[in-house]
C-alpha cells in the first residue's frame, strides 16, 4: 500500500472535483487543508516545491492536476 497524501484548499474548484471522485469511490487518504494551519501551506511548498493544490503526496512524490490525480486514483485504488 502506498503512502497517500492529499493536500487541498477549501473552495477550490479543482479540489472539490476530486474530492468528489474520492466519495464516490470511497478512496480514504489523509487530507490536508492548507488554510487549516500555516505550516500545511509551507509543507506543501517544501514537498513539491510549488503552491499548487490539489496535491496529491504518493510515497513522497508530487502529483499535482485534479484530472492526473483521478486518473491515478482509476489505475491505483
């Protein structure tokens, strides 16, 4: 089982398109929000580099692109 990661923000269009997909395939990763704390946005940028969400972290790799994102999803889970 891969480690799964996926960083978001709140009323971002592009989350939310994933994170429907997710619901309705019941795939359950640790989410996190990158407005909840400060230290989750400045995560996200020291582990990908950019600030971009929707992020998904596969075994400490980047993935950004919430159609790349569900793609993996539709191969992987």
């Amino acid at each position: 089982m891969k480690d799964l990661k996926l960083y978001y923000m709140e009323g971002c269009p592009y989350c939310n398109k994933v994170r429907k997909y997710m619901k309705e395939h019941d795939i359950d990763v640790d989410m996190v929000d990158i407005h909840a704390d400060k230290s989750n946005e400045e995560e996200l940028i020291k582990l990908g580099g950019k600030d971009q969400v929707p992020m998904l972290l596969i075994d400490g790799k980047p993935l950004y692109e919430s159609d790349d994102i569900i793609g993996w999803f539709k191969e992987n889970k």
